[in-house]
C-alpha cells in the first residue's frame, strides 16, 4: 500500500482555508501551508516543497471532486507505462440554477484520450495529475512569471515534454468539476477564452523566441477571429451555445493578438478574479 499525504496549499495569508481542513478529518496525515505571496506559480512551488522526497506528486484544484479511485488509476497507468506523468478527464457537473443552454452544449467540455501517449500537441493542467518527483529534479518549479497571467502549468509540462520525459493519459483517473452561475455564464467563457488565448502567447513566447514562431501566431489569431466571425452570424440561427463558441473563438484570438503586443491579462491577481481553469 502507498504511503500518502495530504498538503493543502493556501495562497491566502489570512489562512482562510484553515478551518475546512479541521472540519473534515481525514484518512492519511493533512499538511496545511500558507504561501502570503499572491500567484498560482509559487503555491504549486510550496507544495512541490512541503511535499519532500516522495516518489510522485499529485495536483488537483480546491474546486474538484475525484473519484474514489482516483488516484489509484493514476498510479496504476503510471505503473502500466512506465510514464513521468499521468493525467486523467476533468468532467464538468452543474448546480440546478445552471441554464440548459449551458449545460447542453458542451461548453466546459475537455480533450480527452484513450488511455495510453498522448499526442504531442497534448497540454496538461494541474488540475488532474500525477508527476514522478524524478521530473522536479530537472524542472524544479513552475515559472513565476505566469503567477498571475496562468498558464504556469501549459509551461512547465511543455518543457517536461521537451526535456523527453513520457507523459500518458489514463481514461478512467477522472475527476469533477462544479460549476455555478458565477461561471457558467457567457461573460465568464469569454474572459476565459481570451485569458487562454493570451497566457498561451506568454507560454509560447516564453519558449520560442524565433520572429517565425511570433508570425505564424499572428496568422493563428486572426485566423481565429476570422473563423468566430464567420460563424457568428450562422450561429444565431443555432441557440446560444453555438453563439458562444463563436464569440469564444473572437475572443482567443484577440488574447493571442494581446499577448503578442506583451499585454498581459492578469487573472490571478486578486482572489475574486477569473481563477479557474
């Protein structure tokens, strides 16, 4: 049997999160740590810290359910693969009020894979993974200049994958995302579209400063705009899930047109921002 521990890392330096973790009482020992410094990258660094020499480290968001067997299908696809770094389906769920436009048209759906490689073109999150403690040695941290733009995560598997270690999906290592009308709503999914699409500059530029790499971007994002125009006035003939994701493909664009003019959207900046993936 695994030896586990819990470590919640609170980026809140009042502690807010103290109370919860003494409210349910848990199976394995809980390790609770304050990171005072505002941003995403150096709360994933506390952790990686506090967790010492294990042999895997396993990221979730405060805002996820796993399943029960959740982590043993991690580390059984780990196992299966001989893998670096296993992640698995992040399924979203919805409070009653969520309309049906909503949760009918597939809007916070996510890539998913059979278990096994996955293509090379594949980003993963933290928010549903499990990483051999090996990898930290090479790439000790995640990058604190994404601490308040996100894409800290994109980054740090990116060069997980560049420096050649084996990242694998496993199907069934799902996890559940809730979701209210504080985001389920059109005004959240575009501000997330256009955060994505300019954190996703940042990371990009960030790792390939070629001119050729920055045109071919800008060909990418009015490519996008181009699309989401496109379609949009279709779309209003199809209900406002299709609306949406026109809208939606506007917006990544023009956060990668941001992004590219090094404007930075910051949305973890404060703890009532656009924080969730």
């Amino acid at each position: 049997m695994p030896e586990i521990q819990v470590i919640v890392a609170d980026n809140d330096a009042c502690g807010s999160a103290a109370d919860v973790c003494r409210l349910f009482p848990m199976r394995w020992p809980v390790k609770y740590v304050i990171e005072p410094r505002r941003g995403i990258s150096q709360t994933r660094n506390l952790a990686i810290r506090e967790a010492g020499e294990v042999d895997f480290i396993a990221f979730i968001d405060d805002d996820e359910v796993p399943e029960p067997a959740w982590l043993d299908e991690l580390l059984w696809t780990q196992k299966q693969f001989g893998a670096d770094a296993v992640s698995g389906p992040v399924i979203p769920s919805f409070t009653p009020d969520v309309p049906e436009w909503v949760r009918g048209g597939r809007l916070f759906d996510r890539q998913c894979y059979a278990s096994g490689p996955v293509p090379d073109n594949c980003t993963f999150a933290t928010t549903n993974v499990l990483v051999r403690r090996a990898v930290f040695d090479r790439i000790p941290a995640f990058d604190e200049r994404f601490s308040l733009t996100g894409g800290e995560d994109t980054h740090f598997f990116v060069r997980v994958r560049l420096a050649g270690f084996k990242i694998v999906w496993s199907a069934d290592a799902i996890t559940h995302e809730r979701y209210s009308t504080d985001r389920a709503n059109l005004e959240w999914l575009l501000r997330r579209a256009y955060r994505g699409g300019n954190s996703w500059v940042l990371v990009e530029s960030a790792l390939d400063k070629r001119v050729s790499t920055r045109l071919a971007r800008v060909v990418k994002a009015f490519g996008r705009i181009i699309q989401g125009g496109v379609r949009a006035p279709f779309s209003l003939f199809l209900g406002k899930a299709a609306v949406t994701r026109a809208l939606r493909s506007i917006c990544v664009g023009v956060g990668m047109l941001a992004g590219l003019m090094d404007w930075e959207y910051q949305g973890y900046k404060s703890a009532g921002s656009d924080t969730s993936e």
